[in-house]
C-alpha cells in the first residue's frame, strides 16, 4: 500500500456565525471570524489517496487524474467564492475548516474510488498555523 497527495489552492471567504446565538455570543465563541461583513482565507488542500501500485504505470493512480477529479467536484465550486452562501455542498453547514474537509470529503469519494484507489486523507490549511485533517 501506498499513499501519494495532490496539494491544490483555493480562496474563499466565510463567516462563524450560529443563527441560535446573539451577536455577543458569537462574537464571545468565534472571536473575529464571526464579523457580519465575512473574512477570507487562501486555503491549501491536501488529497491523499492509497492504493496499490500498478505495475504497468508505476503509479497508485495517476496525479493528473486526481487533481481533475479535485477541482471538478471541489475547487470550481469553492474558489472565489462565500462558503456560507455561495457552494452548494455547504449550505445549512456551519462553515468550520472541520465541516469544510468533511464535505470535501463527500464530494471526493466515490470519484475517487473510480480510479482503483481509496481517498485515505483530507488536509485542509485555514492559515500556515491551523489545518484540519480528516479521514473518513
């Protein structure tokens, strides 16, 4: 078994903001990342994928086939754009980098499957300081 990544780049903005609380409260739990007018972020995505390696290729799968099938299902939906208001996979969704990577997750599965290896690992970096990672 192998494990390989493909890093991709994304820019979006968002807000913390449960709809439940006062505006004091979630300025208390979510500090700045609760402002009204939103905030942004230049995310990193990491994908790894494991598998193993065909013996024809050389590979577990095929990079160029993994970054396609990531921006495809994740990156034309989210860069540029409001994750609270904007993606579709995210609506009702409170937009924390941990939900953030848990949809991603959802996105990419089944797609990647499709290519004879399994998605093992979803990183996302909010900032160079705080990352998510989740494995299903």
């Amino acid at each position: 078994m192998i494990y390989i990544t493909r890093k991709e780049h994304f820019n979006a903005a968002h807000k913390l903001h449960n709809p439940n609380w006062t505006d004091e409260k979630n300025l208390e739990v979510f500090g700045k990342c609760s402002n009204p007018n939103w905030h942004g972020h230049n995310y990193e995505l990491f994908v790894t994928v494991k598998g193993e390696i065909n013996p024809s290729t050389g590979y577990a799968a095929n990079l160029k086939d993994i970054s396609a099938i990531v921006r495809k299902h994740v990156i034309d939906k989210i860069d540029h754009k409001n994750l609270n208001l904007d993606v579709d996979f995210m609506k009702n969704i409170m937009a924390s980098t941990e939900n953030l990577a848990m949809e991603i997750w959802k996105q990419l599965e089944m797609p990647i499957n499709t290519l004879g290896c399994q998605l093992h690992c979803i990183k996302v970096y909010e900032t160079e300081n705080n990352f998510v990672e989740y494995y299903g």
